[in-house]
C-alpha cells in the first residue's frame, strides 16, 4: 500500500510540474541605458517594489542595456528607441509596450492595462492589485 501511494505522490508531483512547465513565460523587459534620468527615476521609486507586487509576480522584471546587442531569446516588432521603455513578453515574443517612464502614478495604471488580457493577470481570482 505504501508503495502505491508514493506512486501516486510522485505521478501527481510529475503533473503539477508539467502543467508548469508548460505555462508560457511572462516577463517585462525593461530597456535602458547608462546614464537615462528616467531609468534612474524608475528604479528609485519603483524598482525597489516591483518585484513585491501583483505585477511583479505576474511578470518579473527583465533589464536589457538599450546599446547592447538584443538577446537572442527576444523577438521584438521593433528596436526601442527611447530609455525606459517597457515591454511585456510572452516566451521572449513581444505582446505589448510602454514608451517612456510617466511617473510613479500613472506607471502602474499603464502596466495593469498591459498585463489585464494576459490569463495570469487574473488566474488568482483578484483580477490584478485592486482586486
């Protein structure tokens, strides 16, 4: 009987992690550069709870370097051309964009309205932060 139920145990572990794996990649990339006073705005008043929030569970963050060459995991519509800007990828394809950095208040409205069509941005039931 023991052996039955570690049997089964293992085949349910080997199920969860499967539907896991098979879940796509969700991840906000974030362009900048050396020297960008929006970048350094951003990650003063939002890097630092980002990764604690909704949105940041959802879709953890990415910092690619503008100037370098685009990692080759990223398929892009096209090249950013301005610092910060934030783009919403599905297994390195892009989904959605924001150009620029608007400040503290109007940042998360923006990034909501990206991830609101994704199916994680509601899988939890509280359909995003305000929830």
């Amino acid at each position: 009987m023991k052996r039955v139920f570690t049997a089964l145990l293992y085949a349910g572990i080997g199920v969860v992690a499967l539907a896991g794996a098979a879940r796509a990649d969700l991840v906000l990339a974030m362009f900048e550069r050396a020297g960008c006073a929006y970048c350094i705005m951003w990650d003063n008043e939002i890097g630092p709870i980002y990764p604690k929030t909704t949105e940041g569970e959802v879709a953890p963050l990415r910092k690619i370097d503008l100037l370098a060459k685009l990692p080759d995991d990223i398929t892009l519509r096209s090249k950013p051309q301005f610092t910060p800007t934030f783009v919403l990828l599905r297994d390195g394809v892009e989904i959605d964009r924001l150009e620029g950095y608007p400040g503290e208040d109007f940042f998360w409205g923006l990034i909501g309205n990206m991830l609101k069509s994704q199916p994680e941005w509601t899988d939890d039931g509280k359909g995003g932060p305000e929830g």
